[in-house]
C-alpha cells in the first residue's frame, strides 16, 4: 500500500477502522511550533458524528502525541498522533465476509491481498482513517498559520440542492453555526431535510465541498509533474467517497471561449491581481497569489439499507445483501475538515520545500 505522502513535510497513515486504533506520523514539522493535544482536537471534533444523518458510531476520539513534542513546543522529530477505536462492533462484517458491499473496496481488497485485508468496517479503505489526516492536517495548519495562510472549506450542494454563493467572511463565520458546514444558514436548514428524507427510505446521498486557500505567495508548486493542482488532486482523491476534483472554472471552462476564461491582470494595491479567478488561483502548476479555489465531488455513501444485488464469492452466485450496521446517510459535512486538512497538509509541504518555512520556528 501507498500510505505516505509528501516530500519534506511527509505523513504516514496507519490503523485500520476496526483495529486497535487509527493514526499519523508526520515528519518534517519544524522544531519549535507550540503544540498540545487540545490544538489538534478542535479539528479532530469537527469530524465527528452525533447528528442528522450520521453513524451511531460514537467514538471518544480523544487525541494521544506519542512522540516529536517535548513541554509543548514540536522537536523535530516524527510526530506520531493517535485515536483508540473503542466503539466497535464487528459482527455485521463477519456475517457478509464473502458478499462484497456494491460501491465499497471489499471486492478489490479481497482480490489484491488474497482475503488477508482486514476486511471488519472496511479496514484501510475506511473513511476512519481519515481522522489521521485531520490531526496532521492540524499540525499543518498550524505552520501555516506563521506565514499567514488560511484555509477554509464549506458544503455548497447536498443532492441537487446547491447552496448561494458566499464570500470568504461568511464562510468564516457561519460554517460552525449548523452541522452541515454550510456558509449558507438557509441552505443548511434545507439540507438537513433532504438528508433526513433520503435517510428515512434507507438510501444516501452525496454532494460537494468547496475549499479555498487565502494568502498564499506566487509561486507554489514544482512543475512539471509535481504541480500544486496534480499534488493537492493526488491528496484529496486519497480522501474514501472523492470522486471528483476541480479548480477555478473547472469543467465549465471547456465551454467557454478563451476571452470569456481568461483572467486578466491589473494592478491593486502595487501587486498584481487579477480581475477574475476562473484558474482558481493556480497558473502553470503553481500558486498565482489569488484565492486558491477547488471543489470536490463526494458521492453518495456505499452503505445503505436498502437491498442491492452483489454475489457470494464461495459459491459464485448472485445474491441480495441489505447492509446492516452504523453508517452515515451523507458523509458529505464530515468531510469538509477532511478537505481542509489534505489541502493544509500538501501546501504545507510545498512551502517549506519553497523555502518559506524554517527547520526552526521562534
């Protein structure tokens, strides 16, 4: 498995959802950041369930450092973060070992490691691991945080129902006012509904976030094959249910005329800008100072009640699976930390790597 990424600010992932527990080493951080487990709960807590929509799996999910911080200053030194899982119940898994969930990596998993993948709530392909990107995306944040970069991300369409566009101050401010992460406060209150309807019939629903990035300098990214939209891609697709990403004017721009799709420059504040962010703020492969804008397309999620038709891979006949067990109906506001995070975490990398950021930070 490919479970690391990054170049000189690198995480690894590891733990399986029903296993002992889930976690991350991050390499590369500074010496010097101050850090306490409290500083990477309050990311942590943003993905958690406990509302419409989401799984009865309640975990505490109490962040542990067990190692790379020394009276709550980072050393240098790798960074291991972890969750215990405690909440677990494995019974459902066991029953349907040999009948692949439709949608979900049972049927792939089983192929590629010979049956010996743990396959209990799904293991690595899990959206549990992703809590181990949310802690390294703290960290990541945090360093971030010393050059300035702020990094924001909201739900902006549940099923075909899309929320008004927001600028950047609503979105600061109304993300934490409703579970759904979204800046538009009557948009949330609809989607809640719709969500609870499609849970009602024991169905899911996906649908899209938006991530932006503020303040970044000109000149992220390391062409040509380690561009800041191929990395941060590579980082978010890694991310169970992405299905989709896109930057600035994305899919729409094949329709468009190059002078409708260009962003021109001019000139505010003595620095150059431009007068439209169809590129999202990435020119060439790299950061043009302008917002970096993206949005990922999260499908809706694999498991629900309903009946589907999948096989027995002992007897090779087609059979019907209703998927029992705790799941989310919309996985979609868990997520958008999750976004957050991965886009922290890949624009942490490549600043040190620009040499903005010290081996030491004071």
């Amino acid at each position: 498995m490919g479970n690391s990424i990054g170049e000189l600010f690198r995480i690894t992932s590891f733990g399986e959802s029903h296993g002992r527990c889930v976690g991350v080493i991050v390499d590369g951080c500074p010496a010097g950041l101050a850090l306490q487990e409290e500083d990477i709960q309050k990311e942590v807590d943003k993905r958690k369930p406990g509302f419409a929509g989401t799984t009865n799996r309640l975990e505490r999910d109490r962040v542990e450092i067990y190692s790379g911080v020394l009276n709550g200053y980072t050393t240098g030194a790798p960074i291991c973060l972890i969750l215990k899982n405690e909440n677990i119940n494995s019974s459902d898994y066991e029953n349907n070992r040999m009948k692949p969930r439709p949608g979900h990596a049972d049927y792939t998993a089983f192929m590629k490691y010979g049956g010996f993948n743990d396959y209990k709530g799904g293991g690595r392909f899990s959206g549990r691991i992703t809590a181990g990107f949310v802690m390294a995306g703290a960290i990541a944040k945090l360093i971030l945080n010393t050059i300035n970069v702020e990094i924001l991300a909201h739900t902006i369409q549940i099923g075909e129902l899309i929320a008004k566009k927001q600028g950047i101050d609503a979105i600061r401010n109304n993300v934490d006012k409703n579970h759904i992460r979204c800046a538009d406060l009557d948009s949330a209150r609809k989607m809640v509904a719709l969500i609870e309807e499609v849970q009602n019939v024991g169905d899911s629903i996906g649908g899209v976030i938006e991530g932006i990035a503020v303040n970044l300098p000109v000149g992220l990214g390391e062409p040509v094959f380690d561009t800041l939209e191929g990395d941060l891609s590579k980082a978010i697709f890694a991310i169970p249910a992405v299905k989709g990403v896109e930057f600035g004017s994305g899919m729409i721009s094949a329709t468009r005329k190059g002078s409708e799709n260009n962003d021109c420059f001019r000139i505010e504040n003595k620095r150059v800008v431009t007068r439209t962010n169809n590129s999202g703020g990435i020119l060439g492969g790299m950061s043009n100072g302008m917002p970096l804008e993206l949005r990922v397309a999260i499908k809706p999620t694999a498991s629900i009640s309903q009946k589907q038709q999948t096989v027995d891979m002992d007897s090779l006949e087609e059979v019907e699976l209703s998927i029992k067990g705790r799941h989310d109906s919309c996985i979609v506001p868990r997520v958008v930390v999750v976004v957050e995070a991965m886009m922290a975490i890949v624009l942490c990398d490549f600043a040190i790597r620009a040499g903005l950021l010290r081996r030491i930070l004071k």
